[in-house]
C-alpha cells in the first residue's frame, strides 16, 4: 500500500492552524497565560503539510520547533492572533487548535509594577478578548471552505461541545475530554469527540501525533480525496 508521504491530496490547498496559548501583559515582565503546550497544533500543521497542503501555522508563545515544511508567524497576545489570522486569509481550511486567553488585561503598564510596603495587592480590571474562530466561522466571501475548532470540556463533553459548534459557527468541533485525568494539557495524549455535520465520533485515546494524522486524513477525506486503500 501507498505510504502516507505520498499520498498529497491538499495539494493547492492552503490551512490556517492556530496553536499555542496567549499571552496577556500586565507589565513588561507579567502576563496572564495558560497550559497550552501547542504539541497538537504543531502536529496538526505538520499532518496537513504532508498531505500536501500549503500551511500557515500562526503561534503563541510555546517551547517547540515549528516543522520546516509551514510557514511560521509567532505572536504573543489573542488581538495578534486575531491580525495574523485575519492577514493570511483567504484558506481553505482553519484548525483553531489555540487556547487562546478570554480576557486581557485592559490597561497593561509600561513600567514593571512594584510591591510597595503597606500597600495592598493591584487589581487587574480584565476586558474580553476577540472570538477568532467565532470570527473566520462567520459567512461570508473570506470563510474558509472548512473551520475547525477544539473546546476543552468537562462535565457533559458532548452536549457541550454541540453547543460550541453551533455558537462559534464552525464545521467541525474536536472535543478535548480533559474530565477523564488523561492530562491532556501539557501531554502526549488526547481523547476527543469529533463533531461533524454528520453527527458524532468517539474517539479512542491516543497520541497527539496519531490524532492529527487522522484529522488531517478525515480533512482530505472532506475536500473529496478518495480513501487510501
Ligand atoms: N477560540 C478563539 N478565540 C477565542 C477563544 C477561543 O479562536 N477568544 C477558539 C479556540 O481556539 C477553540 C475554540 O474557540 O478552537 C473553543 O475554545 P474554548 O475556550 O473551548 O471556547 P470558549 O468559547 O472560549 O468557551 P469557554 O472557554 O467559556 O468554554
Ligand atoms: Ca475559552
């Protein structure tokens, strides 16, 4: 049977991935941010490019090498993100893979804050941050074909997650089960529901890397490419 590397059927196809957290400032050396490693993003970038696809992989701050075959732009806050987003349109494809912060601080200080003595801690006044994929999801002549999001769930991940697709306005949602002490923020590892117009698959547990090959698959598998045999 055909190898993976040369099965290219996103050829002519170009995928926005976004991954990664953000950062928020307080202060030049303080910021609001979270776990997000970026591990599935980055592995979803690189599935796709092997498949063919032309890939724009827009990045929070994260700790990994971006795979040499996409096109890298690194940001730090979620009003970046946005702008890098919104610049590299038109796609095809968007994987909104980010955890990206709900809320900024609404007024970061240019000078480092310092403790005073007597003095009681600063408050933090925060504002909301922008809705990318709410945004890119939105119809319109620059929608890409194909938008997907991930939610990290608890509780009841499905009902959930049917809700998020239908409030964000995307195709597809990639449900994280974080309720099952996989320790999928940070891991290796990630058990999903994937969300499709078609209804809803469990998936089983398995590596980050595993799980984009099959996305990025089921991805080629919606732009019309034939199963590999
Ligand atoms: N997302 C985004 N921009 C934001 C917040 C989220 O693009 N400002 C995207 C994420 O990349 C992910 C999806 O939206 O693909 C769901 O993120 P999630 O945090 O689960 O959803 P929220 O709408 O922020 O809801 P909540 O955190 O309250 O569950
Ligand atoms: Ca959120």
């Amino acid at each position: 049977p055909e190898t993976s590397s040369h099965w290219r059927p996103l050829i002519g196809k170009h995928a926005l991935v976004t991954a990664g957290p953000t950062h928020e400032p307080i202060d030049p050396v303080r910021y609001l941010g979270n776990r997000s490693s970026g591990l599935q993003g980055y592995a979803i970038a690189s599935a796709l490019a092997d498949l063919g696809a032309q890939v724009t992989l827009i990045s929070g701050p994260t700790s990994l090498l971006a795979p040499s075959s996409v096109s890298l732009i690194r940001v730090e806050t979620a009003q970046e993100m946005e702008a890098a987003v919104m610049s590299s349109l038109p796609a095809d494809i968007a994987v909104c893979t980010a955890a990206v912060a709900d809320w900024r601080v609404a007024d970061p200080v240019s000078s480092k804050i310092k403790k005073q003595a007597g003095s009681p801690p600063p408050s933090l006044v925060l504002e909301a941050n922008p809705d990318i994929l709410a945004r890119i999801s939105r119809p319109g002549p620059m929608r890409p074909t194909l938008v997907v999001g991930f939610a990290a769930e608890t509780d009841d991940v499905e009902a959930n997650a049917i809700a998020k697709r239908q409030r964000k306005g995307c195709d597809w949602i990639v449900a994280n089960d974080v309720s099952t002490g996989t320790n999928v923020m940070g891991g290796t590892e990630n058990k999903v529901i994937l969300i499709t117009e078609d209804g809803v698959e469990h998936w089983p547990l398995m590596a980050k890397t595993t799980l984009a090959l099959n996305l990025a698959r089921r991805i080629a598998l919606r732009f019309g490419a034939p199963a590999l045999a």
